[in-house]
C-alpha cells in the first residue's frame, strides 16, 4: 500500500470516528470492536486448525492457582501435564464456534449499512416522527446488539482459551431469556466475583430484607466505582437495584397467607401463568432500566412514553401479551431443562412379597408433584 493510500485510508477512518451524524456508519465503538475481533477470529480459526496435525500430548509446565479453604491463602503449585488430550469431536467443535462467531461479524457488519440501530436513538427530533412500533423495537434491538457483541467478544476469547486446554466462563445469557433482575449479568466473570465476596457474602441467604438492602446497595457501589461514576451509571445502578430488592418484597408478600394458601390451591399451570404476567412487566423494567446505560435517558423518557401511555391501549396490550407469550416459552424451556439437569429419582420397586401399605397411595405421586412444581417455580 502506497503511502498516499495510506493517509487517505487513516483519514476515511478519523472522518467516520468524528461522524456522529452520519446514517451511514456506526458508532467507533461498535466499528472498532468488530474491525478488532475480524482478525482475531480468523487467527483463530487458522490455529484451530492447525492444531489438528499437531501431537495433542506434550510436556507443559502451567502454573496452577489453588485456594486453600482452611486458611483462605493462595497456593500456587506448579503442575507437570502430559496427558493434554482432547474429547471426541472437540475440535470440530470449536472450529464450529470459531465460523459461527466470524459469520455474525460479517453479517451484522453488514447490515451496520442498511439498519442505523445505534444512531438513530441520538437524533430525538427523528424519534418523534417513528410509530410506536417502530420505536418500540428499535429499544429492543438497541439490547439484542450490545448481546451480540458480548457474545462475540467473549466467545472469541473462550474459543482460544479452549484450544489452549483452559475452562473459560460460560457467555453472557441472551437478554431474551431475562426476565428477572437477578439474572441480568453479561460478565459471568465478574457477576461470580461480586456474587462471591459481595452479594452472597453480605445478602447471606438473600431472605432478610434489610440484609438484602444492604447487599444490593453495597454490589452496585463496587459496580458504579468499575463502571465510572457519572448521571447515567447512576439512574441504571439505582433502578436495577430497586428491581432486585422490589422482587425480595413481591415474593415476601406472596408468600405470606393468604396468598400462600391461594398459591397452593391452584395448579402448576395456574401458579406459572400468574407469575409470568408479573415477569412481563419485570421484562420491560430490564429493557428500560439498561437502555440507559447503552443509549440516552431523554431516549427511554420518549421509550416509555410511547409504550405506556400514548400507545395505550392498542400498543401496550400487544406488547405485553406477546411478551406474556414469550416468557411462558422461556419458562417451559427452563423446566425441561431442569428436569434433564436434575431428574426426580424413581421410586424403588416393591418387594414381590410385601405386605399392604397401610398410608394411602397417593402420597407417592403427590410428594413428586410437588418436587416438580417447586422447580417449575
């Protein structure tokens, strides 16, 4: 490349990072996270594969990073491996990974020059004249994306600390699949950091109020300090935390009578359609509560205004059912799953010669349908 080429390159690249009203190029921020994690992801592939001719079992010296439980000390250890093998089919699985991962960044790439998801909520003037609909998805897409390129990021970076024998955290969980405030973390890494020495450690078994008061306050003190204090930080670390201490007071209240013998009278079914018409409203909380942080408060102000009270009630009844619908699926999906993660041990077969039972039969089936009601809740 030509030295003239070159500067003009560089000034293309310095003319789209000083555009902020240009429709035709994202943001530096999003351009420059995937013009970084595009080569990455083809060295990635690239060592993936070249791995596959290479002898898995090598003599490697790792340093290993142990804590002792006893006295809370740091024991580093240095550990010989020799047996560095991988499982079946292991490697084709992470080159899958490794395409998945740089056919997103092509195709969101892409579409940076046709859909203008992130400028679009920095020009309020242009806001004003969208549909509710179209408002309304543009704030969830506004989520979808800041997802996808954590997704990307750290699934890149697990992709190579896989290759490199190394059990990274699992990604960030899709923010469709939030519904509660106490799941709604994209760095597993730290989540589990704060969890640990902060949340847990303080909240103890999250069921005392003031305990749990303290917790919250004390978690998102440590996050506003990480994150950098500023107007923004702050109304997002307020209203999340407001949301996850008003779920400790909803299910507080719930739980005493005689909403308690309301709840146990009605069936598994009953029980998760009624929480999940408050987990909708709980949805939409999240939506709005992080849209601060990755856009504007003036954009949530116009966000909320749209969705609850210009657009009532055609809009907002839609939107909430479909929602409504939405977390039904994700509840029915969590409970498949906890049934495969944790199934219900069979009952042991009767002897051939046992005496009757003098206790009703239905004692059996009742204790199993209560086990699996309390992990469909």
């Amino acid at each position: 490349m030509s030295q003239n080429h070159l500067s003009q390159w560089s000034h293309t690249l310095v003319l789209r990072a000083h555009c902020p009203t240009c429709f035709r190029c994202p943001p530096a921020p999003a351009k420059l996270t995937y013009m970084i994690a595009l080569p990455v992801n083809l060295l990635n592939l690239l060592i993936a594969y070249s791995f596959k001719d290479v002898q898995q079992q090598k003599n490697t010296c790792r340093t290993v990073v142990s804590e002792d439980q006893s006295s809370g000390h740091l024991i580093y250890s240095i550990a010989n491996k020799s047996d560095l093998t991988r499982k079946e089919r292991e490697m084709w699985n992470i080159s899958l990974q490794g395409l998945i991962h740089l056919g997103v960044i092509i195709i969101v790439d892409v579409l940076f020059h046709f859909m203008y998801i992130l400028t679009i909520p920095t020009d309020i003037k242009l806001l004003k004249h969208l549909s509710d609909w179209a408002l309304v998805g543009l704030a969830y897409v506004n989520l979808v994306y800041d997802w996808i390129k954590a997704a990307v990021m750290f699934g890149v970076i697990n992709t190579v600390s896989t290759l490199d024998h190394l059990d990274p955290p699992k990604p960030p969980k899709c923010i469709t699949m939030l519904y509660v405030f106490s799941e709604t973390h994209f760095d597993r890494g730290i989540n589990d950091w704060l969890c640990k020495y902060v949340y847990n450690y303080l909240g103890g078994k999250h069921e005392n109020v003031v305990e749990e008061l303290v917790a919250t306050l004390c978690t998102y003190g440590v996050t506003i300090l990480w994150l950098g204090p500023c107007e923004v930080v702050l109304f997002w670390a307020f209203f999340n935390c407001f949301g996850l201490n008003f779920e400790l007071w909803t299910a507080k209240v719930f739980s005493m009578e005689p909403f308690a013998s309301f709840e146990a009278a009605m069936s598994e079914a009953m029980s998760r359609r009624i929480r999940a018409i408050f987990n909708t409203f709980n949805f939409w909380c999240i939506v709005l509560y992080n849209l601060m942080a990755l856009n504007s408060l003036d954009f949530v102000k116009l966000v909320t205004k749209r969705l609850l009270l210009k657009g009532f009630p055609i809009t907002t009844v839609i939107v909430m059912f479909v929602t409504y619908c939405l977390i039904q699926v994700i509840k029915e999906r969590e409970r498949r799953q906890a049934l495969i993660d944790d199934p219900d041990p069979l009952p042991p077969a009767p002897p051939l010669n046992a005496a009757t039972p003098t206790c009703p039969p239905t004692a059996a089936p009742q204790a199993a349908a209560d086990s699996s009601k309390e992990k469909a809740e």
